[in-house]
C-alpha cells in the first residue's frame, strides 16, 4: 500500500471506530435492534492490499469495538470472520472483474456494491448475534437481531458509502 492508503485507512479506522462507539452503540431501537458501521472498514478496505494484514486489522477493530463495549471478543470473532470471508463474497459479488483483478468497488455499478453489502453484513450479524447470544433455544431473536439490525446496517453503510465515494471519470 502507498502512504495515501496508510493515512486514509487510518483515519477511517479511527473514525468508523469513534462513530460506533460514541453514537451508535448507544442506539438500541426496540431493545434488539442495533446499527453498525464499523465493518465498513473491512468492506472498503483496498483489494490489492494483503488479506493477512486485513484479518489483523479486522481483528484489532472487532477488538476495539469489544473492549469499548465490554462484549467479550463477540466483535473481533464476526470481524476476523468477514475478513476472511471476504475474497469469496467478492468473487460472488462482482464475479469476472474481481477474478481479473480489474475491479474498483467505488466504480461498480450500485447494485453489486448493495449485494456485497447485505452479504457482507448478514454474516458479520449472524455470526456477531449467535456468539453473543449463545443459545438455540434463542434462535428467533437471533435471527430477528441478524435482520433488524442488518437492514440498518445495510441502510447506514450504503448511504456512506453513496456519500464519501470518489467519482472517477
């Protein structure tokens, strides 16, 4: 990665960091539905950068988020999990572009971006509400968790995404 991306990275992590854990931790709509955003961060992370030194990341971003959340390593789990999932929900996603190394995430068309979004973020919730919650007599506000909570996510990460993106002309 060059310095921009260093720096630019960076002050995403501390920002997307600072957003969850001042403003949206403390939304809890309903009393299971809760945003977050600080996946983002794994989501946008640049393609040609190392997928070891992004499961590192994941992991010291679930952690932070965890040890601001008091949540007991729940956040690093699901993080690390997505990261590693990552190249897979790519190559389902936007399938040929992402096989050919040719594809910019900000340049593809909105609906790909929405799909890897929403496949992204379920299996960051489902695996982030079943640790947390643990127990398969609970499945149903697990799996109410998972899509409440997913749909916000999904919503808030596409309109920051719409927002902060670069176009390229």
């Amino acid at each position: 990665m060059k310095n921009n991306e260093i720096l630019v990275n960076s002050v995403r992590f501390v920002v997307l960091v600072l957003v969850q854990v001042i403003l949206l931790n403390h939304m809890n709509l309903w009393g299971y539905i809760n945003p977050y955003l600080y996946p983002l961060f794994i989501l946008v992370f640049p393609l040609n950068g190392s997928k070891s030194l992004l499961i590192l990341l994941g992991f010291v971003l679930g952690l932070t988020i965890d040890m601001f959340g008091d949540s007991g390593g729940v956040h690093a789990a699901a993080s690390v999990f997505i990261a590693w999932l990552r190249p897979v929900i790519l190559r389902s996603s936007f399938g040929v572009s992402y096989q050919l190394n040719t594809l910019k995430i900000s340049t593809a068309p909105l609906s790909k971006q929405i799909v890897y979004i929403i496949l992204m973020v379920f299996f960051h919730h489902l695996l982030l509400f079943s640790l947390e919650i643990f127990n398969l007599d609970r499945i149903i506000l697990i799996l109410k968790s998972t899509l409440f909570s997913g749909i916000l996510s999904v919503i808030l990460m596409v309109c920051t995404v719409i927002v902060f993106s670069r176009k390229s002309k």
